[in-house]
C-alpha cells in the first residue's frame, strides 16, 4: 500500500470517527453518510489486498460503483422534500442496480473491466441531485449561516466529487487511447478523493440537528 | 510526455476548480440574499400576527364591556329596581304579607348576586388562558342560553388539548365573531357549536338555523365579519370554510392542524432544508 493510500485510509478512519462519535444526534441521511464513509474505508482496504494478491482489484471497484451509488443517493433521498424527487431516487436506485448487474456479466465483466459504464451515469445523476439540491435550499433559506449547514457542505462535496470523477475518467480515457503515462491521474484521483472526504467530514463536523432534523424521515 | 500530461492535467483541474468555486461562490451569495429577503418577511409576518393578536384582544375586551352593559341594564338593574319597588310596598302590609314579599326580595337579589358573580367571570383574553379555548365557550354558551337571545347546544369530540395561547385566542375572537353575526343577522333560533379534537386536526364548527345568505351578498358586504373570519384563521395557519344559502341557515367551519406551526406565530421554518 502506497503511503498516500495510507493516508487516503487514516483519513477515512477520521471522518467515519466523526460520524460515529456524533452517530445518536445524527439525523437518518447523515447516519447513512457516515456508513458510506465506512464502506469507502472498507472498500479501500480491499482494494489494495486484491491489488498486491491477485493483482486485480476489478471486482472490488466493480462493488465500489454501486455501493456508492446506493448510499449516496439514499442520502439524497432523505434531504429532499419533493415527493416526486424522492420517487425519481428510488426509481433510479432500481435502474442503476439492473443497469450493474447486466454491465458487470454483459458489457463491463465483473472480474476485469473498471465499470465506466456505471461510474459515468451515476456522477451525472449526482451533479443533477446536487443542483436540485441547492435550488431546494434557496426555496426554503434558513436563517443560520450557510458554512454552519451540513447540507450545504455535503451537497458542495457531491458537486466537487462528481464533476471531478468526471475529468478524472475522461483524461483517464484519453490518456490511455493516446498511451500516455497516467500516473498523474493517479494523484489527481487521491487529490479529489482527498477533498471529497474532507469536505464530508465537515459537513459531519458543522453538523446542525436544529436544521436538519427537517430532513429525518 | 509527461511535462504536456501535468500542464494538461493542471489546466483541466484549474478550470473545473474555478467553475466549481464560482458557482459555490455565486450561490452564497444567491442563498444570503434569500436569507434576508426571508427575515424581512418573517419580521413583516410577526409584526402583522402581533398587530392582529392586539386587535382580537380589543375587540374581546369591548365585547365583554358590552355584554356587561347589557346584562346590568337589561337584567341586574331591572331586578333591582323591582326588589326596591316590591320593598317600597310593604309599608303598612300585614306581617305576613310582608314577610312574603321580603322572601320573594331576596330570592330575586341572591339571583342578581348570582348573575353579578357569572359576570364578574369576564370573557377577556386572561380567561381564556387560565381556563382554555373549551371552558371559555362553554362559560360563553352559558350566558347566552341564559340569557334567551338563542338557544346554544355544544359537543366536544376527542380529547382536548391545548392550541396555544394566541391561536386559541383567534379561534376564540372568531367564534365570538361568528356567534354576533349570529345574534344581529341571522334571525336564528339555534346554534350548534362543536369542536373536534383529532391528532393532525382541530375543526370548530358553527351551524346555525338563520335565515342564510347569498354568495352575492356575502362578497358584496364590504368589511365584513366573514372576511375577518377567514383573514383571522389564515393569520394562524387555519382555514376558514363558511357555507350558507338563503334560508338554509350558515355552517362556518375553521380547522386548523395544531402540529403546524407559523413561521410568523414562533419565528421558526421547521419545513427548512438548511
């Protein structure tokens, strides 16, 4: 495990450790995030034992994919206050998951391939839930400072975290169609990874109850 | 080449950064704007509640010094004037006829000290508070039965709770409103008055058998105490539904979730995203 994968690690303990120490005043879509959180870490752990065993860490980004997808966008689920945004959520939840299983035995093979084929729709879906979001909030303003809102700083990490995995797989793409060394994407990714968590950790640390117990369902 | 990799890498992220920041950047501000245009209108929305709950207050209060004028006029110093007369009489009466009359006075001056007492518990908006939306009406469906202006009949349904100081004071003030309409307008005979207590709900409903009105006459009447009515249960997230014909008497019903509570009434948006 490289030292920045290490890193990646010991701060994914720390956020998961903010989550878990405030986890009981912690709203439904907040404990979700925190078990995302988790998940990475886990997943993280995983990926780098596949790596040095079998030199294939496919399956592990493969899981990763939809792990994702479905804690983030349950997060999601629980912060909006439309009914029909909500629907939309879990009708997309559905799609994504039929979607996964016949990428990963059809078009993507579970065991090879990283699945562009899931990682690209779904970060579309983020920034798109991301908008939404932020439109929500502008609808109903609270009248506390916004650098106080976890909401805000969530929705600002999903914003970040897709539009860079975004680049990050486009000049993946284009790197490896022109054969291009990549290892500079390499850092990139870790460096948006790096971002992406922190700002979740503070979204978990300016975490607000008197804000957000609106969105526990 | 590497060095063209990095500065394409580089150039790509410091775009996509600065689009990020700027949009973050841009909404901030967006969301500060809609913050103060926001507390503006609560403020706007709490000095308008305050404002209305002063006027109920005044009005109930004027309507008590009414009921009180009339009930002494009409009833107290009528009686009184009648014990005076009716001791003014027994001079010169033989002892036991006397003694008959003196009985009489003061079976008619314990009543008047009776209906002193029943007045002295005064309708205003303190009453309301010690004893609640429920007790105040009935106190106030007593009087009236009492007073054979119109036959009162009353029902509660569920267990009843609390609305708050100031709503129950609205309801109260539209209920007093809805009973004067009654009184003056409706040549009514009977008016039933009921009240439910649900858990997402609260319903008053006043039926009265009058003479109605028209649709027309109802949005022709400027000022009128129907309009006040609904205003009224608007201002504490109720809604005031009121239902006549001609002849068929008027149904004004106000319900109000008692969960829901007004940003303007407790300075609070519980429905925020934050």
């Amino acid at each position: 495990m490289s030292i920045i994968a290490l890193l990646y690690c010991l701060l994914l303990i720390v956020v998961s450790a903010i989550g878990l120490t405030w986890y009981g005043r912690l709203t439904v879509p907040f404990k979700i995030l925190t078990f995302s959180v988790l998940a990475v870490l886990l997943i993280n752990v995983l990926s780098a034992i596949y790596s040095s065993k079998y030199k294939n860490n496919a399956p592990i980004l493969q899981a990763e994919s939809i792990i994702e997808y479905l804690f983030y966008s349950a997060t999601y689920y629980y912060l909006f206050k439309s009914k029909m945004i909500r629907m939309a959520i879990i009708g997309s939840m559905i799609l994504v998951t039929i979607f996964f299983f016949i990428n990963a035995l059809f078009l993507q093979p579970f065991h090879k391939v990283f699945p562009t084929n899931i990682y690209l729709p779904t970060q579309v879906l983020y920034v798109i839930f991301s908008l939404l979001l932020f439109k929500q909030m502008l609808l109903y303003p609270v009248n506390i400072n916004i650098v106080k809102q976890s909401v805000f700083w969530y929705n600002t990490a999903m914003l970040f975290y897709a539009t860079t995995m975004f680049l990050t797989l486009g000049l993946t793409n284009y790197y490896s169609a022109h054969k291009i060394n990549d290892y500079a994407i390499y850092y990139f990714w870790y460096f948006s990874s790096f971002i992406f968590h922190i700002l979740i950790g503070v979204s978990l640390l300016a975490y607000n109850r008197k804000i957000n117990t609106a969105h526990a369902r | 080449m590497p060095g063209e990799n990095i500065s394409t890498l580089i150039l790509a992220t410091a775009v996509l950064f600065a689009g990020i920041t700027g949009f973050i950047i841009y909404f901030i501000i967006l969301y500060r704007n809609k913050q103060l245009i926001n507390k503006q209108e609560q403020e706007r929305l709490q000095s308008e509640f305050r404002n209305e709950i002063l006027r109920a207050q005044i009005e109930m209060q004027e309507q008590t010094l009414t009921n009180i004028s009339r009930e002494i006029h009409d009833n107290i110093s009528q009686v009184l004037s009648f014990v005076k007369l009716d001791l003014a009489l027994t001079d010169g009466m033989a002892e036991p006829d006397k003694q008959q009359k003196i009985n009489s006075s003061r079976e008619l001056l314990s009543q008047t000290i009776n209906d002193l007492r029943n007045l002295s518990k005064s309708l205003s908006f303190e009453y309301i508070a010690v004893n609640g939306l429920v007790k105040t009406i009935e106190t106030e469906v007593e009087r009236i039965n009492n007073s054979g202006l119109l036959g009162l009949s009353m029902s509660i349904e569920g267990e009843s709770y609390s609305l708050g100081e100031q709503h129950e004071l609205v309801l109260f003030r539209i209920f007093q409103e809805a009973l004067n309409n009654t009184l003056k307008h409706a040549s009514a005979k009977h008016l039933k008055i009921s009240l439910q207590y649900f858990n997402h709900l609260f319903t008053l409903t006043l039926e009265d058998d009058g003479d109605g009105f028209s649709k027309e006459l109802r949005y022709n009447q400027s000022g009128s105490g129907l309009k006040n009515m609904e205003n009224r249960a608007v201002l504490i997230g109720a809604v005031a539904t009121i239902e006549s014909s001609p002849g068929k008497g008027c149904c004004i019903k106000i319900s109000l979730n008692p969960l829901e509570q007004q940003v303007y009434a407790d300075g609070n948006y519980p429905n925020s995203p934050g």
